[in-house]
C-alpha cells in the first residue's frame, strides 16, 4: 500500500511503525474471510482491510479522529485472526493499537461512553476494587431489566453467582517445588483474575510445585495493561506495563514468566516493542523475551503421559493464545497426554466474543458471536469445555450449562490435584 506520510509525521516512532505496517498491506482481502466482525455485519468497514484504510487516512492526514472511523475502530475485537491469515505479514496490532491511541487522545466521546471507560479503566484492573464493585453490583441485578442501556445490562450480568473467597496463594512469596528442583519461575497472578476466578492460580502453582518449579510471585505486581491498552489509555496502560517489568527483574534470576491468562501474555510478549524507544527498553526486552504461557512451559516439563480420563473435553482456542502467541495445538496435547479426549467446535478460528471488554462496550455484537461459539462447542457434546483465557471462560459459560474450566485445572486434578470445582 502506498503511503503519503511526511519527514516530519515519520519522525515519531509510532507513526513509523505504522507506515511499515501499512505499505506491507496488499490489498488482497485474505483477512476478510476470518473476521469475526465482517462474517456477523457484513461492512467493508467492519473488517481488517477496511479498518486499515480508515486508519491510513485517519494518521497520514494528521486529523482527529472522526465518528465514522471510531465506530469501526472500536468494533474491532483485536482477535487477531487477520494476522494468522495474512499472506503479507501485516502487523494490524500494532496498528490498532497506534489507531486508539490517537482515538483516545484526538476524539471527545459522547459523556456516558467517557463515563464507561473510565470506571471500567479504575476498576477491573484492581482486584480489590473489583471485587467491591461485583458486591455492589449483586445488589443491582434484580433491577437490570428496567436499564435500558445494554453496556450496563451486559456489566450486571457479568456478575457471579458466587464471589470467591481471596486466596493468600497471590500474595508476593515463593513457593518451594513438591519435586526435584528443574527451574525458578515467576508467575503472573493477573488482575480480574483473582477476584473472579481464584482456583486457576491455585491450580497452575500446585501443577508447576509438582513438575519441579520454584514459583516467585513478585512484590508490586500488578495488571499487565491490557485492559487500558485496548481502550487506547497508552499512559496507563504503560504505567502498569512499566510496574510489572520493574516487579520481575528484581525478582532475581528466572527461567520463564508463567502467565495463564493468554490475553495478558499477548500484552506482555509485546513490552519489548512497547518501551522500545524508553529507559526501560533492555528490561523490557528481557520480560517479554522469558514471557511463556503456562501451557508452553508444561511442554518443558515432561508431563506424564497418563490413562484415559474417560471425560470429553471441547477445547475452545482462545484468540489472544492462538492468534496472538500462535500456540496452536500446544494445549491440546496435554490434555490428550493427560488422558482426556480432546474435541474442537467448527470455526474454531473465530472468536467468542469476549475480547477483554469488549463484550461491555459491544454488547450486541459480542453476543452474536457468543451465541455462534456456544452453539459450535455444545455440538460437540463435551463433557467440560476448557479454555487458556479468563475472559473467554466467562464468556462461554455464561451461555451453556456445559461447565467451563482453565485447562491447566484440568491437567492439576488429572495429575493429583483436586477436582475443578465446576465439575464437583
């Protein structure tokens, strides 16, 4: 693709980066046939290539962004699904990620949407005002059929039945191995994480203690900066990015960063190109460089090969894992190996709908796309539905009774941990 961009535009890094991206684009449309977006609206608009030309038009005339281009800008789920299938390399992340950015800093949102992004941005990210806000938020489900704002209807039903407790397993410490000492790991404990789902880090530290990992959970750890990252909030979510990368060096020596959330490990995979131009860019390069998703770390070390389980397992592939960090089959060989019978739904490229937040803020078209994954699983009939993503497992489970677990609790109990508590 041809670009017009000036010395003066190209001298700021992330304008750079983007004419890089952009030129690589050859207008094929390969990327349209596995959007999510395009298969459910329909709109050129609504798909990668359409979003590029909004974008290219957007920065290389150094305008604020219009209202035309965030609607189709902040439809994009990031999914990724377009740089799995682009034949050109195309790294519509990073794009997108340059296009929020300057969203966020050029364009006024209407005062609800500010008002939603905001309370989003100051609450999910701290696991305690997190689980202060799902508390308040029970109060307020019996009244979600007189709120005529989707957004919130879709915040409110969100909420668990049950809050768990607060596990002391996130609290910075270290934990010695159950076996032979193979490595020393860091273990990223996450944000909405341990305020919605506490047994999947209770599960990968017995896991990995038992496969001979010391596991340090570092002091002044916190959100990976995702959830900020996403809205184009850049200074907060590099603020958070900056914290962790901080929190992990001086941990001392590791082996690897775990992370089981695969939508954080996207985001920390990619700290290095983040603070590339910063202070921070060598300790940058080193976090996203020992950055591993529980699963790739598990391949390490020797799992058991183990007897079926004689449990169905529907392996639902989150985007951020199999687009993101192209860990594709990966997960599923632990579960064969662990001895479960491992399915997959039809277009299991396609995303779920979920997205971080964006099944707040797109609530109609995340729950088409909800509705087309759950029904695509269940005709599997599983058993169990496991997954490598909070946000996905959330998302499913709320529209099947089929239980939904984190493969990693599955791998724990096949190897002597205790049952996932959805299949007690």
């Amino acid at each position: 693709m041809q670009t017009l961009f000036t010395p003066e535009q190209l001298a700021d890094p992330a304008t750079a980066r983007s004419n890089e991206i952009l030129r690589a684009c050859v207008h094929c449309g390969f990327c349209t046939a596995t959007c999510p977006t395009y298969q459910v609206l329909g709109d050129e608009l609504d798909s990668p290539r359409g979003r590029i030309y909004l974008i290219k038009d957007m920065l290389e005339s150094g305008r604020p962004a219009d209202e035309r281009t965030v609607k189709h800008i902040d439809r994009c789920l990031s999914c990724l699904s377009c740089m799995t299938t682009c034949p050109s390399g195309v790294h519509y992340m990073h794009l997108v990620d340059h296009a929020r950015a300057h969203i966020e800093a050029t364009y006024k949102r209407h005062l609800t949407d500010r008002l939603l992004r905001w309370t989003l941005a100051k609450i999910l990210p701290y696991p305690m005002r997190f689980r202060l806000a799902l508390a308040l938020a029970k109060l307020g489900k019996p009244i979600a059929a007189l709120i005529p704002d989707a957004r919130i209807k879709a915040m409110l039903a969100m909420v668990p039945k049950t809050i768990p407790p607060v596990s002391r397993n996130d609290d910075a410490q270290t934990f010695a191995p159950t076996a032979a000492r193979k490595m020393r790991v860091a273990l990223m404990t996450g944000c909405a994480q341990k305020a919605l789902n506490t047994n999947i880090n209770d599960a990968t530290i017995r896991l990995l203690r038992r496969l001979g990992c010391e596991i340090v959970i570092p002091q002044a750890m916190g959100c990976c900066g995702a959830l900020t990252h996403h809205m184009g909030r850049e200074a907060e979510a590099h603020s958070f990015a900056a914290a962790n990368i901080r929190a992990f060096m001086a941990a001392g020596d590791l082996d690897a960063i775990v992370i089981n959330t695969s939508g954080c490990g996207t985001t920390v995979k990619d700290y290095g190109h983040m603070f590339r131009n910063g202070p921070l860019a060598a300790d940058a390069a080193r976090v996203a460089a020992l950055a591993v998703d529980v699963t790739e770390l598990l391949a390490k070390l020797d799992l058991p090969a183990l007897p079926a389980q004689r449990l169905r397992v529907a392996y639902h592939a989150a985007c951020s894992l199999q687009h993101g960090q192209q860990i594709k089959t990966t997960p599923k060989d632990l579960l064969r190996r662990a001895g479960f019978e491992v399915v997959e739904p039809a277009d299991s490229h396609l995303c779920c709908g979920s997205a971080g937040t964006y099944n707040l803020l797109q609530p109609g078209i995340s729950a088409q796309l909800k509705a087309r994954k759950v029904q695509t699983l269940t005709a599997r009939s599983p058993d169990v539905i496991a997954a490598g993503n909070l946000g996905c497992m959330m998302q499913i489970g709320s529209g099947t009774a089929t239980p939904v677990v984190h493969t990693v609790e599955l791998l724990d109990w096949a190897t002597g941990g205790p049952k996932p508590a959805a299949l007690r």
